[in-house]
C-alpha cells in the first residue's frame, strides 16, 4: 500500500506540472482567456450607461454578490485607479480584493482587473446601434493561462461569470429601460 501511494503521487505531481506548463490559446489583443460573454441592448444612450458602470461604485448596485466598491483615492475614473471591493459568496462568506482600471475610453470601453489569484478581467463595450438603442456587451476573462489553472478553477469561475454576468446584464438593462 505504501508504495502505490508514492507512485500515484508521483503520477500526480507530474500531471500537474505537465498541466501547469502547458498554456490556453488567448486573445491577441490583450492575452486573456475568456470565460464569459453577455450583451443585452437598452434604450437609451450609450454615454448614460458608459458613466454610471465606469463609476465602480455603482457596480454593487446591479452586479450580484458584490456588497461594497470604494475608491482607495478620491477622484475621477482614469487608468490605474484602484478599488476595494467587498465581495459576498454563499460557502466563503465575505472578502475583499483589490480591483483597478486597466481600461477608460468614453463612451466605448471600460475594463478592470482583480488583484486577487483569479486575475479576472471585466470588460464592458458600448455602441450605439441607434439614436435610443444601446448595445453593452459584458466579458469576463482571465490573465491566468495555465492549463492547470482552468482545469482547477476554470469551471467554477466560468459558472459564476456567466449566472452572475447574465443577471447584472439583465438587471442593469432594467434599471436603464424604466428609467427612459
């Protein structure tokens, strides 16, 4: 029994490092993997909807799980401006992590980033499709290419994006379609 629990735990270290080493294929224009997308079109202007996600203190209003979102310093929204972010899950409980802005282009674009060991990366892309239709397209990925990684964490993580992206998509649609 002894030595079968060594050569089994040989064989494990070994595929771990096996799949340690061995990377995803990523986007080429920022090298993260994706693990979830959602859009959903509001009526109403792009540049409403750019300011009120962009501002993170918002994001707890309609992204499930998230309690808290605070500036670490006062100021408007620019690259590298760092949050602190309370997040709520059912099993852990409360936690919080750092967030910053990797990405501010009005009216278009607004990414952020998690300092945390899921690297996750929040991307929010805006076009106007016509005068009171906007389309947000929401996609959420990760810096981390192992494929240890994804085959350790990537289902959970791809689980709770998409449930959780698709209802922030849902309730921030809302909140914008009422208020036209």
């Amino acid at each position: 029994m002894g030595t079968w629990s060594w050569v089994i735990g040989g064989l494990l270290v070994a595929v771990g490092g096996i799949l340690y080493t061995l990377e995803l294929p990523t986007r080429v224009d920022d090298g993260i993997v994706d693990l979830s997308s959602t859009e959903v079109i509001m009526i109403t202007k792009c540049s409403h909807v750019f300011y009120y996600i962009s501002d993170l203190s918002n994001y707890a209003k309609w992204f499930p799980g998230i309690e808290n979102v605070t500036a670490l310093v006062p100021g408007p929204v620019e690259n590298g401006k760092q949050y602190e972010e309370t997040v709520s899950f059912p099993v852990y409980g409360d936690f919080v992590r750092l967030t910053y802005v990797t990405s501010y282009a009005p009216p278009k674009e607004f990414q952020f980033m998690y300092e945390d060991t899921s690297m996750v990366a929040v991307t929010m892309k805006l076009s106007q499709e016509s005068p009171d239709r906007c389309l947000l397209r929401y996609n959420a990925g990760t810096r981390r290419t192992s494929l240890l990684f994804h085959v350790s964490m990537g289902l959970p993580l791809r689980l709770m994006y998409s449930l959780r992206g698709r209802h922030g998509m849902f309730a921030i649609r809302s909140m914008f379609n009422h208020a036209s």
